[in-house]
C-alpha cells in the first residue's frame, strides 16, 4: 500500500486507454462501411475468428489480473477483512443526514484507515470527494449490514463526504462539506 | 403531388391500409405504439438533460426524480419490449412458416403494455412516486416519503406490463411448438429443446458425427429469440414477485397497519431483484440483438451465416452467463461476499465480451463474405448498432472489475458511456434497422418518401448517441455522479455538450418520424387501427 497511484492516476489511464480503443474500434467500423460496398476479396479464414477468440479471452482474462496487481486499494478490498487499521470511524446515517463522530474527521496520511457506515433506515452511499468534485472512492450503505471500507490517503487535502446513492428526492442534498482532512504527507 | 396530398395521403399513395393482413396491422400497432414510447423517453430524457446544465425552477426535485424514475421504465417496457414484442411475433411466424399460435393473445400484449406502461408514467408525472427502477429496499415502501396509493397504482402498471410480457411468452413457445391445423404432426417437445439449443449438445454426447446445419429443427434465429425469452420470462417473474411484496406493505398501510421494513434483508433483496433485472440487460438484450444481428445479417446478404455452429454454441454458453453475472452490480456493497464478486461479478462477466465478441464478429464476417453490397437502411443502421455495442460492452467490461469499480459505480461513467450508448446507438440503431428493413414488408411495399432524411435521421442519431455518452463518461471521470442534483455548475461544460448531443437525438427522431408520415400519410397511420377484413392466420396477402 506504499504505492503513489490514487484514483486520479487510474483515471487518467482509463481515459487514454478507453480513448484510444474508441478511436481504433470507430476507424475500423467505418473502414469497413467504406469496404463493404466495394469489390475485393470476401473469404475470411476461420483462423481469423479463432484468432479473435482468443484475443476476446485474453483480453476478458487479463484485465482484471492487471487491475488486481496494479490498483493499490483492490487487494484490501477483496481479503482485508482482518488487516489492522490505524484510525477508525464510525458514521451513521439516518433521516437522509450523516452523523460524525466529530465535525471534522483528521485522516492521517499513508496509514490504513476504516469507515464504517451505518445505516439506521435507507440504503444510502458513502463517497469522499476532493475540492474539484473528483472522487476518491465511493460504497453502498445498505441498511442492516456492515459497510466497511479501508482506505490508504496519500496526499494532504480536504475532502467533502457525499451519498452516492440515490435515497430520495432529498438525498442529493447529503453532503458534508470538508469534513475529512488528510495530513502528515512529506510530498 | 403536392406536400399536403403527401401528408394526408402517404408518398404516390403508395400505402394502402385496406390492403393489410391483421398481422401486418397488429405488427405496425407495435411499431407506432413503441415510437410514441420512445419519444416520452428522449422528451423526458432532454428535460433532465436542461436540468443537469442547470435545475430548472419551475421543476421541484421531486418531479426531476418522477422524471428519472418514469424515464427508463417508459424507455424500457413502452418502447424496446413494444418494438421488439411486436417484430418477434411476426417473424417467428415468418422463419417457421406456420401462422402465430394466437393473434388475440399478441393483440391482448399490446394492450396491456400501451395501457400499463400510461398508468405507471401518468401516476409518476401526477404524484411523483419515484423509487427509481432500482428499487432499493427500503425506499418504494418508504411511506415518509411516498403515499402508498401513488406506489400502488405505479406497481399496478407495472404488473399490467408484466402480465402482457407473460402472454407475450406463452405465444412464442406456443408457436414454435405446436401443429396448425391440417399441417403436418410437429414434435413439440423435439422443438422445443432443439429452440433452446439442446440438439448440439445432445448430440455431443450421442458421440455424433460434427453437427451439420440440417440436424436442427428451428434456424438459428429462433435460438436466440427462444433463449432470449427464456430469460423475459424468468425477468417477469422476479419484477411480479417484487411488485407483490411492494404492494403488500402498500396495502396494510393504507389499511392502517404499518409493516416493519427491515423484516426483508436489503442485501438479500438487492440480490434477487438484480438478479431478475439484470435479465433484461445481459440477457433477454444481448441474446436478442444477437438473434437480430444474425437474422439482417442472412437477410441482407441472401447467405448462410459465418461459423454458424459457433454462433450456436454462443448462444448455448449464453445461458449459463446471462444467469450468473447479476453480482457486477453489487461490487460496490461491502457486505457482498468477495467469492461472487470476484466469480459473477468479474470472471462470468468477461465472458459476456466473449459472447457478444463472438456475434459482432460473425455478423460482420457474414456481411463481408457477400461484398459488394449496397449500402441501404437496413445495412447502415445495423452497422451503427454494431458499432454501439462495440462501444458499450467494453465499458461495461471496464466497470466490472473490483478494483475500477470502487472509483466507477453510480457515476456518469456508468450511465453514459455504457448504458446509453448500448441502448441508444447499439439496440436502438439495430431496431432501426429492424424497422426499415420490414417496412416495405409491413406496409405491401410502400416507398420511403426521403432517402435524405433518412441519411439525416442515422447521422444525427449516430452522433447524437455517441456524443452524449462521450460527455457523460467525461463528466463520470472527473466525479460527476448520476441520479443526483448539481446546483452550482458543477459540471456545466459537459453538460452544456451533453446536452447538445441529446437534442441532436431529439431532431433525429423528429425527421425520421416525418419521414414515416409523409411515407404512410396521415390516413395510412389511421388505417392502421382500423380492423382488417382479412384472414389472422395469414401474415402477408395471398
Ligand atoms: C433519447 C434521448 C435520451 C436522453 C436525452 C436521455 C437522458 C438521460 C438522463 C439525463 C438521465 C439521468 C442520468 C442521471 O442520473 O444523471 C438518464 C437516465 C437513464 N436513462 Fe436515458 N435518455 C434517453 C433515452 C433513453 C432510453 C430510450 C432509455 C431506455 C430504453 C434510457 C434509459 C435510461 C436509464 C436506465 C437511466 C438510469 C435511470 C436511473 O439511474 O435510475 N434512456 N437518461
């Protein structure tokens, strides 16, 4: 978890790498349009299909290997169960309100921490949100469940809590404004 | 002629009603009825799209969120299951060659869903009831919030839906099975399984020789729609069983009797109706479009298809896929045990990048072994659908994984780049094509009154879909979340161009919707709700 990728980073390599896909899928689809009416050879071998197969399986298998070893928070999210944190919060949620355990949560940087979020009536959401409306990560909170998220920060900023579920027409106005504060980074 | 006589009399008069079987009116009913639909979606669609520029004052929150509750419902049920109900039961008749088991049962369809679909909307539209089609526990019995007449009487155009679809179902296994009268003894229970793809692998097992095409008993079209309806089933059922519930607690509340919410486990809940709901998504829409693929595919080039075992054995794996991949949208609940996640949420749904890879292919092989051809409606639309889907599944991919979708769920990402694009330029663009093509077919030949405005009507829908899912993803990347309200601008850029993308869709419909017009004419369009003299067994004029 000592790892500078945050979410900023993953999107960035998803925008150019989904961007880059959408161009390559839209020349072909129109260079095919351009083909189709036009004479030429027609026969495609079937090693072509077998070979496409197998790029479908790869790809569909190694995305998630990728992701698995190169996206910091996905490992503690999937067997972090028992894995010690330094600081925990409780937060509960309840007639469409957060309820803090203080009005303004102090994160400290680079050391794993736990949000535990409950909900004593509807199924909300739980997000953490940087200045410029980027998120950090978002959960459901269902209620009658533990909804615990482990997260490591590694910047020093000031984010803003927000439901990421939709609880009713009055839960987008579900916001804390600059509750959670991350420092302690040297960078 | 003149624009009027045009307008009222159709293109050269052309389009004569009278001339209609009760089948080809049944099935124009479908189509006019789905457009109607489809046109609430993308009107209610753009005011939320002027909405997310910015709020509108004269629209409170709780209307915007009647709004996006009716929308997709409206969207789904009124629109694609009206469209695609209605060509399925004209061409499984079609490619069987055997009349429809019961038009009275097709007609009884098309009334419950067009009368269900107008009670849900206008009980959302009067008392804004709005659970949003998620329907997340404890939320549509939330009498806080909703009175529970309003949910009642929402619920109860659902159930007139769900009864309709049911109906639907009955007709088309009914049809693949059974032995019209004075024809030949057909073996419905050998149709039946051979209709669900079971021939091949029996045969598999028989130690037989490689399946040839002529093993099967129904043409691969039929496969699709036959699997495809399998899973429309098994979607009713769970949307009726939730619906129950619902109104159950709806009831005792309006009979003074408060039941306690959390006697249903949300996460249980949120389980079993993703379950059913991600029927319509994963399956019954990726298995049918891939039927329809293949169908415009044969049709267009007049030749077998490509690797046809293959598309069978697709669609055969289908089936193991469309039932086990529901955990992809629950990868953001904590308490969802990591084995689903991981096994439904991410592995099974790979798989769906194999399916529907697999059938884009094979579709564009086909098209291509028949070059040159001629680049009509029907050809260019479909190509546009292909496209959507090529677009939209691998974003889908991208959301399903554990670690993106921490950072992906309930953003715009979700619902622009993925859902949008796949329902509006990849299902929507394919039923275009559906509709083009059959509508000489439906109408004994009438002519399209504009090639123009139909060039106009696939490029502006084109980009239109392509754009506002574009903008939308942006936005999602950068944080913006979906079924929310911004008040300060957030987000006011991309929404600006969202929402220029979206009128383009709204225009797109316009044009092709006059064209129709001034194809049938007004008196045509009427013509077509007049009762027809001729036989119902019969599905085009002898
Ligand atoms: C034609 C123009 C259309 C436009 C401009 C449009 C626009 C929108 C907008 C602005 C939203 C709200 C997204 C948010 O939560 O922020 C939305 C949601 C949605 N739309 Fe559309 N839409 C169109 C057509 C359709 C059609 C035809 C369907 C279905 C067949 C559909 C299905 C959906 C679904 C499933 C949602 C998500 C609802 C939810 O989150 O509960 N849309 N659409």
């Amino acid at each position: 978890m000592k790892s500078a990728v945050d979410s900023n980073t993953v999107l960035w390599g998803q925008t150019i790498i989904y961007t880059a896909y959408v161009l390559a899928i839209m020349a072909l689809m129109a260079w095919f349009a351009y083909n189709i009416v036009r004479t030429g050879p027609s026969k495609i071998k079937p090693a072509v299909f077998y070979a496409f197969v197998a790029f479908l399986v790869t790809t569909g298998v190694s995305l998630h290997i990728i992701t698995y070893n190169t996206i910091p928070w996905t490992k503690v999210d999937l067997h972090g169960k028992n894995t010690p944190t330094a600081q925990q919060f409780e937060i509960t949620v309840a007639d469409h309100k957060f309820q803090l355990p203080s009005e303004r949560l102090d994160v400290q940087c680079g050391k794993l921490v736990e949000f535990n979020v409950i909900s004593k009536d509807l199924t909300y959401g739980f997000g953490l949100f940087r200045s410029d409306n980027s998120m950090v990560f978002q959960m459901q909170v269902i209620p009658g469940h533990d909804n615990i998220i482990k997260w490591n920060f590694l910047k020093n900023e000031v984010l803003s809590i927000r439901s990421t579920e939709y609880s009713g027409p009055e839960g987008s106005q579900m916001i804390v404004k600059d509750a959670v504060h991350v420092t302690g980074c040297t960078k | 002629m003149s624009f009027v006589q045009t307008l009222i009399g159709g293109n050269k008069g052309s389009f004569k009603p009278e001339s209609l079987t009760p089948m080809q009116k049944l099935t124009l009913r479908y189509v006019v009825v789905g457009l109607v639909y489809y046109a609430f979606a993308a009107i209610e669609g753009m005011i939320m799209r002027i909405y997310q520029v910015k709020p509108i004052s004269f629209i409170p929150p709780k209307q915007y969120f009647g709004i996006l509750t009716a929308h997709p419902l409206v969207g789904i049920f009124g629109s694609t299951y009206m469209l695609v109900f209605g060509a399925f039961l004209f061409l499984v008749p079609m490619l069987l060659k055997k009349p429809l088991w019961s038009f009275k049962l097709a007609n009884w369809t098309w009334g419950l869903i067009t009368v269900g679909t107008f009670t849900f909307w206008l009980d959302g539209f009067i008392s804004h009831y709005a659970p949003l089609y998620t329907l997340y526990w404890p939320l549509p019995a939330d009498f806080n919030v909703f009175h529970p007449l309003s949910g009642a009487i929402f619920i109860t155009g659902i159930a007139l839906i769900m009864v309709g679809t049911l109906l639907f179902v009955l007709n088309i296994f009914k049809t693949i099975t059974y032995t019209p009268d004075g024809a030949a003894p057909v073996n419905g229970k050998l149709m039946l399984l051979d209709s669900l793809g079971f021939t091949g692998l029996f045969n598999l097992f028989r130690g037989r020789r490689r399946n040839q095409e002529e093993d099967y008993l129904t043409p691969l079209p039929i496969v699709a729609i036959a699997r495809g309806t399998v899973d429309t089933l098994f979607n009713a059922l769970i949307i009726t069983g939730t619906g129950v519930l619902i109104l159950i607690y709806m009831i005792a509340e309006l009979m003074g009797h408060s039941l306690r919410t959390s006697a249903i486990d949300a996460l249980l809940y949120k389980n079993w109706f993703w379950w059913g709901l991600d029927l319509i998504a994963d399956g019954l829409v990726l298995i049918y479009v891939a039927g329809v693929w293949y169908l415009l595919a044969m049709l267009i080039t007049g030749k077998k298809l490509f690797m046809q075992k293959w598309a069978r054995a697709a669609l055969a794996l289908e089936m193991v896929v469309s039932w086990t991949v529901w955990s992809h949208h629950l990868l953001s609940d904590q308490s969802q045990p990591a084995i689903l996640k991981v096994v439904s949420g991410e592995m099974v749904t790979a798989f769906e990048l194999i399916t529907t890879g697999l059938a884009f292919f094979i579709t564009l092989a086909t098209l291509w072994s028949a070059r040159p051809l001629k680049m009509t409606n029907p050809l260019k639309f479909l190509i546009g659908g292909l496209l959507g889907f090529a677009l939209a599944i691998p974003a889908g991919i991208m959301q399903a994984d554990v670690g993106l979708n921490r950072i992906l769920h309930n953003t715009q990402w979700i619902i622009g780049p993925h859902v949008h694009v796949a329902i509006l330029v990849g299902l929507t663009m394919t039923l275009y094509s559906v509709v083009y093509f059959l509508l000489p077919i439906l109408t004994n030949g009438a002519e399209l009154w504009s090639q123009k405005l139909a060039n106009l009507h696939f490029w502006l829908h084109l980009l239109g879909g392509i754009g506002m899912g574009g903008f939308m993803g942006m936005a999602g990347l950068h944080g913006m979340l979906r079924r929310t309200i911004y008040y300060n601008g957030e987000y006011e850029g991309y929404m600006w161009l969202a929402a220029l993308s979206g009128s383009l869709l709204l225009i797109a419909l316009g044009v092709f919707l006059f064209n129709i017009v001034m194809t049938l004419g007004l008196r045509g369009a009427i013509g077509v709700f007049k009762k027809s003299d001729l036989d119902a067994r019969e599905l085009l004029p002898q």
